[in-house]
C-alpha cells in the first residue's frame, strides 16, 4: 500500500491514493497510522479517490452539496480516526499531491469534502513545496459561547466552516503571552452548544494586519495549524475589529497562511510540503485492529 506524508504549515498528514476506495479505513488503523511511536505519524490522513468511487463503495452515502461523481474527493480523518467534515491544510496538501502524483494536471479544480466542494487554485509547485489558494466557502457565525483552557476562561465566536469552531480573541494578550499558555490538555467548552465537538482557537487581535493563534483540534489535540480554524479566526478578529471583510494573516506556531473574508465566505491560501513517500508494510497494515 502506498502512501505520502505532507503538511501544510506543520499540520502533517499522511496521504493514502485510493482510487478504487478498497481500503478498510478503520479507527485502530487511523489511530494506528497517525501514532508518532507505533505508526507513521500525522495529524490526519487523506484518501485520495474519486467521490463517486466513494459513494459506490459506501464509504459516503450520498454525494456532498456541489460535489460531483468525477470530483475528487478528500477522505478526512483525524488522528483519533474520527471522521471530520473539513480539513483546510489538508484540501491544500491533498491538491499539491493530486499535482504532484501527475493525477491532476491543472492549476484550478474541485476538491470535495464532507462539507461540500472546496475549489483551489495551485499558483506554483517548485521542489516539495506547492502554494495553495482553497476557497473555504460559507463563514457561519453561531453565537458567543466559552471554553475554559487551564483554568482560565475564555470568549469567543461559534464558527461553522464546513466543520464547528470557537474562535476566542483576547484583547489584551500578546503573541509571547499565547506562546506561554498550556494547551497540553483538551479546553472545556459547552457541549449543549457545540453537540458534535468543537476546534478552539485562542487568539490575539489585530495588530499590523495579522494575527497569532494558536488551536487545539477535536479528534487530534494541539496542531500546530488548522486551515479551517485560521478562517474561523480571522473572521472573529475582523468581527471583534467591527469589520466583516477583509485580509489576515494567520501566524500560527507552523507558520503563516492568508485569509481573506468577504461576501460571507473565505479564502485561505498558504503552502504545502510533501516530505516522502513509500509503502506500507502489509504484515503490519493487516495486523491492526478493524
Ligand atoms: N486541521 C484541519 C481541521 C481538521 C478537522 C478538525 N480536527 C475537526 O474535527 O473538525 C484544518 O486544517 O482545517
């Protein structure tokens, strides 16, 4: 079985191409693979198939909204090996793959998720680092609600982007101050607002037109980035700034992407390394718990 190991600003996955949907992606395998002690390692990992070969296959049920049958189709799944709607690292790196591994020849196509068809734009592939523009589409705001990380509680905006998020700026705090706080155990937010879970970003404002968050993602713990939560950031820190467009740059402990808010929906661009690529040894593959 083959597969490749690539991030987007240090939020790593490994990719698995899949184009006859024949793998059992089960939980113990996911959990398996992404272990940085007993697997490859990664954040998360992408099936790369066809999304009508998905939906023939039963992995998915129906086809997602503006998703079509020759779309590809980006099979998220966290490290936990808990399926997410969305990953926006993860459409960027999956698009570089796609050009990379020659399945895709064009600078602009479809990638569909659970959360509907994200189009991308691949400006330039040099080496093992590509530059991505994914457009995130519809921003949703849900309301005000907290999460408290180590005992200290914080306020944010409930976020939709495809997958939930609380995107929480602190007025006052700096980037050294961010940096500092411990995120080593999971934020305590509520659960009768965000029923399926949630993505917590902690923030500062805006200063010089940028941004530094930090997140620590359902289904994984702290990354060191998460595309979707960059856009449910920025969106919040345009709002706490009394805007509802504009650009932000996103610094995150991975790096850095751009965000750009407008009419009600996003972009995000930034880049993609694809760092290997190899096989898996089938002893150890099939060994793994269903
Ligand atoms: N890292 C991702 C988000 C992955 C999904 C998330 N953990 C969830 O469960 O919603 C990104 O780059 O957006």
């Amino acid at each position: 079985m083959q597969f490749a190991k690539g991030h987007g600003t240090q939020n790593d996955f490994v990719i698995l191409p899949d184009l006859d949907a024949t793998i059992e992606l089960t939980e113990a395998r996911v959990s398996a693979l992404c272990d940085r002690n007993r697997g490859i390692g990664a954040d998360g990992v992408l099936r790369v198939a066809r999304a009508g070969v998905l939906v023939e296959t039963g992995v998915l049920d129906v086809l997602p909204d503006g998703v079509e049958a020759d779309h590809w189709f980006m099979d998220y799944r966290n490290a936990d090996g808990s399926v997410a709607e969305m990953c926006g690292n993860g459409v960027r790196v999956f698009a570089h793959f796609l050009r990379a591994s020659g399945l895709e020849s064009g600078d602009e196509f479809v990638v569909g998720s659970r959360a509907g068809a994200r189009p991308v734009i691949v400006h330039s592939v040099a080496g093992a680092t590509a530059d991505v523009t994914v457009a995130m589409g519809a921003v949703r705001e849900l309301g005000t609600s907290t999460a408290t990380v180590a005992g200290q509680e914080f306020t944010g905006l409930g976020i939709d982007v495809g997958n939930p998020h609380l995107a929480c700026v602190s007025d006052d705090l700096t980037a050294a101050a961010l940096a500092e706080l411990d995120l080593t155990t999971a934020p305590e937010f509520d659960a009768s607002f965000f029923e399926h879970g949630v993505n917590v970003e902690i923030l500062t404002p805006i200063r010089d037109g940028g941004v530094d968050m930090r997140v620590y993602e359902r289904g994984v713990g702290e990354t060191r980035s998460c595309g979707t939560g960059t856009v449910a950031a920025a969106a919040a820190a345009l709002r706490a700034d009394g805007r509802a467009e504009g650009e932000v740059r996103v610094r995150v402990p991975g790096g850095e992407v751009v965000v750009t808010v407008a009419d009600g929906s996003a972009t995000l661009r930034g880049p993609s390394v694809l760092v290997a690529s190899g096989s898996l040894d089938e002893s150890w593959w099939s060994s793994l718990g269903r």
